[in-house]
C-alpha cells in the first residue's frame, strides 16, 4: 500500500514591488501551495499569477490567510478579537476561492499563515474559530495544520479533514510547537540538514527537538518557507528523496 506524502510551499507572498521568493522555480518540486491572501503578502495581479502557475504545473491551490500585517509579513502576534479573526479569514479565503474558480479550478485547502498559525497552535479557542469558519465558507476544504497538537482533535470533533503538517525549514520545541523565530536556532538553513529533518520525520514518525530530544510525530504534508533564501534546494532535494522511499507516490 503507498502512502501519500505532500510536498507543500507558501507561495505569492510577494506584494507589488516587494518581491518575495522564486515561486516558478520552486513550483515543479511541489504538490501543493498556500498563497497569501493580501494581508501579509499578495498583492492582486501576484495572486492571480501564483494560482496561473500552481494550475500549469497540476499543483493544489490553498488559501494561505493571515493577520493583516503587511509590516510584519504576517509574523507579529497582534491583539485581535474572535470576531475579527472570522471576518479576516471570511474575506481572505473567500477571495481565493473566486479567483480560484474564475480560473477554472477548485480551491483544495486552507493554511493559515505566520502568527495566527502560532496562536491557534496554543489556544484552542482560536483553532476552534479556525475550523469552523472554514466549515461555514466551504465544508469540502481540508485545513493543513500542526501535527500532533490539538487542533488535529478540534478539526476531527467538527467533521472537518485535517492535515498533518511538519517543517523541513523549522525546528521544533519539546511540546512540538515550532521554536520562536526570535530564537537563532529556529531556523533551519542548511538544505543538507533540511533533508535529514524532514527524513527522520517520514520514516521514523519522529523528530529531533531544540533539546535534542526525539518526539512523536506524524508528517502528512511537509512545509517549505518559500521566503527562505535556500528553497528552491530544499524543494528539489526533498522531493529527490522522497521519490526514493518504496512506498512514496508523488500525489496527493
């Protein structure tokens, strides 16, 4: 029986004269992005050409809403209220999902980006809000969210289809929330030690902490930062490994 691993980037997150990333680059390696939705990156004419690209080269289109933080690209934990939260991913997600269908296709999934992943991987109050906006806007997404943390739980109480998520570009603290980027071990920049992390991770079903500890883990979809300045290696040289293991198929 094969199992299905995929290979997923945040793309379009550039905005007008911002340029972030090398999406076209990185594309071919991939199975599935998470395009800003313009409140931390992606700017319209950028959307539209992400979501042109993702099509031509058969990869899955998700929404990749934020905090609106264009200052901080979306990576500033900011005072916002449960009712903010649901209009901010309303709006952002339901954007994606007309230009995804203007062009023909289906929006697949939802992400959320930066700071609001961060806070609703520790507040079970925001993940919950999460899951059931994505739940009122369209029952059919899938929400890509941290693995083994509770929101996987909150998602599968509401009937929604979550997928677990692990970084190849992030390391990890011991309760599996991913180390602050203020950190200057967060970061893992090497695409060699990219390999190795996200290797450990599909085949072992587990991954080595900031302690230096091996925690439980269960990788569905590996994350690529597309804003990383090595992420075009770490797409090509994941994806070369990974179409090594016996019993991986490229699809998802």
């Amino acid at each position: 029986m094969k199992r299905y691993i995929d290979l997923n980037c945040d793309m379009g997150e550039s905005f007008y004269d911002r340029k972030v990333g090398n999406d076209e680059l990185i594309m071919p390696y991939i199975t599935s992005c998470n395009i800003a939705c313009g409140f931390h990156g992606g700017d319209p004419e950028t959307i539209l050409k992400t979501i042109n690209l993702a099509l031509s080269n058969n990869v899955k289109v998700g929404a990749h809403p934020s905090l609106y933080d264009l200052e901080g690209f979306g990576r500033r934990k900011l005072k916002v209220s449960h009712n903010e939260i649901r209009s901010l991913l309303i709006y952002q997600i339901s954007t994606l999902i007309g230009i995804t269908s203007f062009l023909g296709s289906k929006l697949h999934h939802v992400k959320v980006h930066g700071a609001l992943y961060n806070m609703a991987s520790l507040d079970d109050e925001i993940a919950t809000i999460i899951v059931r906006t994505i739940l009122e806007i369209d029952p059919n997404l899938k929400l890509y969210g941290p693995s083994m943390l509770k929101w996987g739980n909150i998602s599968k109480k509401f009937g929604l289809e979550y997928v677990p998520e692990v970084f190849s570009d992030r390391n990890y603290n011991d309760d599996l929330t991913l180390v602050d980027r203020n950190n200057k071990n967060a970061i893992i920049n090497d695409p060699i030690d990219g390999v190795d992390h996200v290797m450990r991770m599909v085949k072992t079903n587990q991954v080595k902490t900031i302690s230096g500890n091996l925690r439980s883990i269960k990788a569905k979809t590996i994350c690529i930062h597309g804003d990383q300045n090595n992420a075009v290696d770490f797409a090509k040289n994941i994806s070369i490994e990974l179409s090594k293991i016996d019993h991986y198929e490229k699809r998802f």
